[in-house]
C-alpha cells in the first residue's frame, strides 16, 4: 500500500469509527420507533438507559471491571433482542455506517453474550434469533 493509500485508508478509518457512536445511537433510536418492535423491547431499552445512567447499580461501578460489566452485558442483552426483533433489511436500512461495523458489533455482541448462564441468555432474550447477518450478502455502500 502506498504511503496516501495509507493515509486515505488510517482517515477513513478514523472517520468511521468517531462515527460509530452516533450511528449506533441513530440505529437504536430508529429501532425504537419502528413499528415492528414491541412495545415491550421499547420499554426494555429505556429501562436499560435509566439503569446505566443511574448512579445505583447491582454491581457498583466503583468495583474495577465488575462495576462496568454488568451495564455492557445489560446492554449487550437489550441490543441483540432489539436488532433480532427486526429483519435484516431493515436493520441495514436504519444503519448509516459501513456494514463492517455492524457485522464488528455483532460479533463482539454475541461473544459477550457466551460468557452468560443459559438460563439468563434464554430469559432476556428472544428464543428464536436472527440468521447471522454476516452470512447474508449486502450492497456496499
């Protein structure tokens, strides 16, 4: 790779990735107010919001690692139920970043959620999952 191909690829990178947050909170707000999303996913969102943003948690964030945990799997739980509740097109449509990401969020998503109980896995979150969306082919943008 050529020195500017470097440096177009490092910015391009650098660009999505300060991108990710706003397009990731773009998703969730456009996933709450599609109609297909139950009411019952919308609640669980907001009630997962109030919880990270409350200064009292299960596990106090004061404990190193262990204090921020429980808020990542909580939300782990809340975006898989949330992004499986809808089809795949339209979880793409409603995602203005390189399909990349998505797929990286995935990912990272579903090997947090390994390292639950069974139990826990299959009561917050639907039994029946999306295929994975990597496997699907999708336009480039």
């Amino acid at each position: 790779m050529s020195n500017s191909g470097l440096k177009d690829f490092t910015k391009t990178t650098v660009k999505e990735l300060l991108w990710f947050i706003p397009n990731l909170l773009k998703l969730l707000y456009r996933l709450v107010n599609d109609k297909s999303v139950t009411t019952l996913d919308r609640t669980l969102l907001l009630a997962t919001a109030a919880y990270v943003f409350s200064p009292w948690d299960f596990l106090p964030d004061m404990v190193p690692f262990l204090g921020q945990l429980d808020d990542l799997v909580l939300l782990a739980l809340v975006f898989k139920r949330l992004t499986d509740s809808v089809s795949s097109e339209v979880l793409y449509s409603y995602w203005d970043g390189k399909p990349d990401l998505l797929y990286l969020l995935e990912d990272i998503v579903r090997l947090g959620l390994q390292f639950l109980p069974p139990g826990i896995y299959q009561r917050l979150v639907k039994h029946s999952e999306q295929p994975y969306r990597a496997d699907l082919e999708y336009g480039s943008e």
